[in-house]
C-alpha cells in the first residue's frame, strides 16, 4: 500500500521552511511528518500531510514548485529491531531504498517508516509476505493516534 508525499523545492536558505508550513496550517493541512534534504543551493522538503491535495494545492497556489510522490509506509514496534524486520523482510530481492525516513508515535509503541523504493510493487509484495502493517492516505491520521 502506499502513500502520497508532497515534495516542495525551496532555496537553502535561512527561513525558506516558514512560508510553505505557513501556508498548510492556514489551509488547515495538518503537516505529520516531514524530511529535510539539502544541497548547496536548493532543499528538497519531503512531507506527509492530513491531505495531500489540499495541500498541493494550497502551496501551487501559494508559488511553490510541488512534486507528489507515491512512497510506502509501514507501521512496526517502536523497540530495538523494529527496523530490522522491515529491511530482513526485504533482503534478497532486488529492491533498492532510494531514500527512507522515519518517527515513533506513542513513545515505545509504534513507529511509521516511510519509504522510497526503486521497485515498490517488488517491496510491498515481500513486506506483506512477512506480515509487514501498512499504512494508506486514508489512515494517516488513524495511524498515528
């Protein structure tokens, strides 16, 4: 199952992160989680909103450049090797992370790990195979209660 992340490109530059955050939460976009990636000039700001299109939206309005990218999200125990069952469930098929992030929910209950892979249908196919929880736009807000 997957997920839509909100990608917005933004000069690396001090405050570049207050205008796109201002503009969901005067929208009523509820951001829950985000990544910050840098390069010399520009950032990419990766994000997973209470609704991603309204949130697209409200930042195409608002000037921003805006990419929504299917990614995967798992739910696993907040504890040492929630992790590894993720990435053990995964090894040996030919699935590369293109990039991963991840934050608890009920500190040492539950964890979401959000995912980009090179062969998402290859990687959800072994994550369910091993019992992996999903995560969908739908459940996002559930999900992390």
């Amino acid at each position: 199952m997957k997920i839509t992340q909100l990608s917005i490109f933004a000069e690396n530059a001090p405050g570049h992160i207050l205008a796109p955050c201002r503009v969901l939460s005067d929208a009523g976009v509820n951001i829950r989680a985000l990544c910050m990636a840098d390069a010399q000039e520009f950032g990419i700001l990766r994000l997973i909103v209470s609704d991603w299109q309204r949130g697209a939206k409200v930042l195409q309005e608002a000037g921003f450049s805006v990419k929504a990218t299917e990614v995967v999200a798992v739910r696993v125990p907040d504890s040492p090797g929630g992790m590894a069952l993720v990435l053990e469930a995964l090894q040996g098929a030919s699935v590369n992370i293109e990039y991963m992030y991840a934050f608890p929910f009920a500190r040492g209950e539950k964890a979401i790990l959000i995912f980009r892979f090179d062969s998402p249908a290859l990687a959800i196919a072994k994550l369910e195979a091993a019992g992996i929880s999903f995560i969908g736009n739908q459940d996002i807000d559930g999900a992390l209660e």
